[in-house]
C-alpha cells in the first residue's frame, strides 16, 4: 500500500511540474510587444510631450495600470481632456507623476522632462 502511494504521489508532482513548466514557456511566448513611441503635439506654448512605452515598461509597469484607465487603449484618445490643470489634479499622467510615484507634473523644474524640445 505504501509503494502505491509513493507512486502516486511521484505520479502528481510529475505532472504538476510538467504543468508549471509548460505555463511558464507558453506565459513568455505569449509577451506583448511593446506598442512604438508617439507625442502629445496640442501643447501650446509649451514643447511637445513625447510618449515612450518602451521607457515605461522599463520602470516595471504593466499595461493595465494605465489601460483602460487611466487611459484608454486608442492612441491619442484623451489628447483634448489633457490640460496641465487636469494632470496636477492627479488624472491621466498625473496618477502616477504625483511626486510620490514618479517625479510631480505640478514641479516647474520638472517640466523640460516630458515637454521636450523636437531636434
């Protein structure tokens, strides 16, 4: 009765590693590109504001902490709502860029950090 045991118990832990090793291949071949670099160009008289997502997912940051909210999936989709206003009220950029997660939108020294001059 013991070795029955035994056997099953080898039996399940075969098969359980077989299966986490097999979620983890298919989890990495499964990645998200990363979609490409855009800029905020309504940013009178301020310069504008270009986007990395390559920067962003550097920082650890997964999709869904700014898709669907704070931003939508279509690019450029909350363009018009973007005011500095809105950002320092802590919306769209502002919900990370607060001082405590990343560095302030509301910081006057940290403005040529996002408005950048185009080369």
């Amino acid at each position: 009765m013991k070795s029955k045991y035994i056997r099953y118990t080898t039996a399940l832990v075969i098969v359980g590693a077989s299966l986490l090793w097999l979620g983890v291949i298919l989890g990495q071949s499964a990645e998200v590109p990363v979609p490409p670099d855009f800029s905020y160009e309504e940013t009178k008289p301020l310069e504008p504001v270009p986007f990395s997502h390559k920067a962003h997912a550097a920082k650890k940051l997964q999709c869904p902490e700014c898709h669907t909210k704070p931003f939508q999936m279509k690019k450029l989709a909350a363009s018009p709502q973007m005011t500095m206003k809105v950002l320092n009220e802590g919306e769209f950029c502002g919900t990370c860029h607060n001082g405590k997660k990343a560095f302030s939108t509301k910081e006057a020294k940290d403005c040529a950090k996002c408005h950048v001059k185009k080369k």
